[in-house]
C-alpha cells in the first residue's frame, strides 16, 4: 500500500525546535510527537527558516509562493470570525470569503506597488476549504440556502416555545432573555470634529475602546437587570477614587479581550439574575419560577442548570437553535439597538452640558473630562430609559401571546425620535450630523471590525498576554507542582477525547474545547516550558563548573553509553 504522508504544522514545528533548544534529546522528541527520529532531525535541518516563518494558524508547508499578505489576511481572519463566535453571531463561506477579499485589499492599498495585486485574491472555494481545514474553524454555514432553512428552525421553536409555555404556566413577568453586544463606548459619528481630529489628540484613540454588555429584562417589559460589563483592565485609575465595584449600576469583570466568558457569564448569574429575580417575583407575589431564553453562544454553558446553587434551582434555561436570533431573540429585535441609540444621546448630552458652560473644545472633553466612570453613568441612564414598550414589543416575533392587548401603535417613532434628538444635540455642539451618521454609528457599534481594528486588537492582545504571564510570574502564581500540572494536563487530553468523540453536538464540543485550551490550558502549558527551561539552566550550571575535572579514563568509560537525561 502507498505510505500515506501526514505533514505536520508550522506551530508544532516551532514547538519540537523550541524544545531541542532548550536541551531536550531528538529521541525523547520522537517518543513524545509520536514521530521518527528521520522526520525530528528533519524539521531540525531547517529550524532557521521555520522559526523565522511568520505564517497563518494550520499552515504546514513554507513556499516563497505565498504572498505575506495572505498570511496576514488569515490571521487577522481568525481574530474576526473569534469575534463573531463570541459574539453568538452566524457566519457563512460567503461572509467570511466576502471579509477576506476586504481584508486584502485593504492591506495592499497603503503598500506601494501592490495595487496590480488587489485583484489577484479571488477568495475562491477552494482557498476556503483549505483555510478551514488548516485553522480548525467551526459553525461556518457553508450554502446559501442557510437564511431559509434558519428561518424553519425558527418557525419551529415559535411553535415549541408557546407549547411549553402554556404546558408550564409561565406569565410574561417570569420570562426572561438575555444577549450580549460591543460597545465602543467613546465612539461618535464619523463626520465629527472630534473624529476628524483624532489622530492630533497625542497617545489618545477614541475609536477603537470596546467593551462588552450583558443586557436582560423579562417579557413584561417592568424590569431590567444590572448589566454585565467586561473592559480590557479592571485596576483603572477612577477606580481608586472612593469608588466601591459591587455598588455600581453595572457588574464590572475584566479581561484582556474584553469579553464575557462562561465564568462571567455564571457570576453574573449568581450575583444578579437570581437574587435580583427571586426578589422581583416575590415583591409581585408571583411563584418562584423563571424561564431564562438565550442563544448558544460560547459564554452560555449547555449545562447552566447544573451549575446552579440549590438556592437558584427554581431558574430554567431554554437555548435558541443556531442561527435564528436575528430572527426571534427579543433582545436583537431593537431593544440593543435602541439602547445604543440612547447611550449616544446621553453622550451628546453630557458633551454639551460640560463644554458649553465651561469654554472647553470638543476635543479638551474628550481627553480630559471623558473616562470608564462616566461611560459607566451613561450606560446606567440609556438602560434606564429603554421603555418598557420596547421591551414588550421585542417579544411579539417568539411569544406573541405575551404581547397580546398591548397597543405597539407608534412604536417604530420611538428610535427615530432619539435620533432626532441626537441630530439636534449635535448641532448645538456645531456638528455637522445627520440621522444616516447616528445610524451609521450604532451599526458599527456591533462586532463588525475594520481591517485597522482588527489589527489593533491582534496587537492588543498579543501585548497583554505577555503582560499577563509576566504579572503572573511577579505574583507568584506557580507554586503548583509541576507533578500535578502533568497529571491534569494529562487528565484533560483524556476528557478532551472523550468530548470529542461521543458530545454529539461535535459543532459546539470543538468551540469549547478550543475556547478553554485558549484561555485556561494555554497557561499550565507556559508554566511547564518555563520550568523545563529553567530546570536545564540550572543543571548547565552546576556541571559547568564541573567539567574539566572529569578524568579522560572517566570520559571513556562512559562513551557508548546513554547520556545523562535531562528532566523535561
């Protein structure tokens, strides 16, 4: 039979050289990747040229015929659709065929001589499937067809979702939903002064300060709950000002992404949504029972329901199927949307109320007036005057029933008046904007990122998780033994089979198993290569020292012998 050849990725490569290196024996090497000593040897003939290979994620052959910009346009690929996906948002081939060619020809317009290239990346069908395979990518809707078949699946749960509220006796005060949106909260519309102005204002990039929001209210429309919030750095300066965390209007959290995570997720469900509904229904003497309905997103875990304190279990959960929240999830049906439209407001506001009365520029209250605490105030007033109607009315398209005698004439008028509101605002701080600019703005306020953003963002976070690993060292963090480091790494390879193997949502399984290798194994894994580093320069060290007084009889009795192995 013809021997089948199994290549093997850059990254793996980069890592079986980093670890010869460090003094691991091309046996021990071969052993551990299951490889030939031939094929080791082999990768480290040409160790130079791979580790000064910059590539894209799954790549495994180096070849002067790839363009660097299509390396970049892969990276910076995955960083989007990472969004996407935490964002709960669907992607398709298209879209991500569509971005790509973006991406591409966004890198090659600042690059002088490349402009003939634009043209040359077609982002076919078969660089996609060769894309997918070698980063691993998930949840990808690969026909056409997919909004229809969406749209059944939609069509049904409706149908599913009203039989089991029925069956269960739920009333619209005990039903609840919950989504998550970006927000880039120092943000204005693009033809303003301060937008134009930007790159003047020396350290200071308004534009690209994101951070992610939990919003959740019930069916009835008569209660809100405290937001989530989660920004790239918790220990901010305004935060050391007499300013106590647990009693803001939101639920702070910070991590290098700013991102909700399924930790955030479960925390804000123990620290807010249960205590704040048990306290709700019994103040409305109803029965202790809630119906939490959310999308699948990767923050949200499958098992919520068992992860629950005893004293939460009268909270059941209920998943949208895939792909169907732009069509029934309430809270994308113009309640975010709205409430954007609000925080925009309240912003203009505020730029109005500090610059008018104290002769400051636009630009002046940007940079010094303007900080996360006062974000904080603003976000706290837009979601304070989200309207119960609104809240009612994103209901009507999953539970029409709930709705049901509610008069939603003139619903549609109320984003527009606060539009026009905005327009108005603006004006008075000799703006030129429009209503097409505030809509504009509350569109790029989702997760939808430039090319310039997104490189930004890989930058970002390359940078703070090396400042995290090194603020971790500082803090004395990896006082684990190393023996149970292995063990449980080793524990996790075994679940992490098993999960794959037989969860039989296999679309879901990879997410999650990438998401927690990404963000919780990664970490172990440095603190192991760390170790096994500083293992080696210590023994280097003692037998340094000790080398020239080996006897030369000494030396030769032990040639032919294996040599001292060192603990890796």
């Amino acid at each position: 039979m013809k021997r089948k050849v199994v290549r093997t990725t850059i990254e793996l490569k980069k890592e079986i050289i980093a670890k010869y290196d460090r003094g691991v024996r091309v046996s021990d090497l071969a052993m551990e990747y299951g490889m030939a000593k031939s094929t080791i040897s082999t990768i480290l003939k040409h160790k130079e040229a791979i580790k000064s290979a910059d590539v894209a994620k799954g790549v495994k052959v180096l070849t002067k015929q790839r363009p660097q910009a299509i390396e970049e346009v892969e990276k910076l690929l995955l960083v989007w659709i990472n969004e996407k996906q935490l964002a709960g948002d669907s992607i398709s081939e298209a879209m991500i065929c569509e971005k790509a060619k973006r991406l591409h020809a966004d890198l090659l317009k600042d690059t002088p001589g490349t402009s003939a290239q634009s043209g040359s990346f077609k982002a076919s069908r078969g660089w996609f499937d060769k894309f997918k395979k070698r980063s691993g990518i998930h949840s990808v809707v690969r026909h056409g067809e997919a909004a229809s078949s969406n749209k059944v699946a939609a069509d049904n749960f409706v149908t599913e979702f009203q039989e089991y509220i029925e069956a269960e006796g739920f009333v619209p005060q005990q039903v609840f939903n919950c989504d998550e949106t970006g927000l880039f909260w120092r943000k204005m519309p693009k033809r303003t002064y301060i937008t134009q102005e930007k790159k003047s204002l020396s350290g200071h990039e308004p534009m690209k300060d994101r951070l992610a929001l939990l919003l959740c209210g019930n069916a009835s429309g008569d209660f809100k709950l405290k937001p989530l919030l989660v920004y790239r750095s918790e220990n901010l300066q305004v935060f050391k000002k007499n300013v106590v965390k647990n009693k803001l209007n939101v639920m702070c959290r910070a991590n290098s992404k700013a991102w909700v995570t399924r930790q955030f997720f479960i925390e804000w469900i123990h620290e807010v949504f249960a205590p704040s509904v048990k306290k709700y229904l019994r103040e409305k003497q109803l029965p202790v029972r809630a119906l939490l309905v959310m999308d699948k997103a990767p923050a949200h875990p499958p098992g919520l329901e068992a992860e629950l304190v005893e004293e939460y279990s009268f909270i059941t959960v209920k998943f949208l199927p895939p792909n169907t929240t732009p069509l029934i999830q309430p809270m994308d049906q113009q309640v975010i949307s709205n409430f954007k439209k609000l925080y925009t407001k309240a912003l203009f506001q505020r730029c109005f109320e500090v610059t008018s009365g104290a002769n400051l520029t636009l630009r002046e209250f940007w940079k010094e007036h303007f900080n996360i605490l006062t974000c904080l105030r603003l976000i706290d007033r837009a979601w304070g005057e989200v309207s119960p109607r609104t809240m009612q009315s994103a209901w009507k398209k999953l539970w029409p029933e709930s709705a049901a005698g509610r008069d939603f004439e003139g619903f549609e008028d109320e984003p527009m008046s606060v539009v026009e509101d905005i327009v108005s605002l603006g004006k008075s701080l000799g703006l030129e904007v429009d209503g097409g600019d505030v809509e504009e703005l509350v569109g790029d306020h989702s997760t939808e990122l430039t090319t310039e953003e997104l490189q930004d963002l890989q930058r970002e976070q390359q940078q703070t998780a090396a400042e995290v690993l090194s603020s971790e060292e500082e803090k004395g963090r990896e006082d684990v033994p190393t023996s149970l480091i292995k063990g449980m790494l080793g524990k996790w390879g075994e679940m992490q089979s098993f999960i794959e193997k037989y969860h039989p949502d296999k679309e879901l399984a990879n997410h999650a198993i990438n998401l927690f290798n990404d963000n919780a194994v990664f970490h172990f894994r440095q603190v192991l290569k760390r170790r096994q580093k500083q293992s080696l320069d210590r023994f280097l060290v003692r037998r340094g020292p000790r080398e020239p007084e080996a006897s030369s009889s000494g030396a030769k009795r032990r040639k032919g012998k294996n040599p001292r192995r060192i603990a890796t």
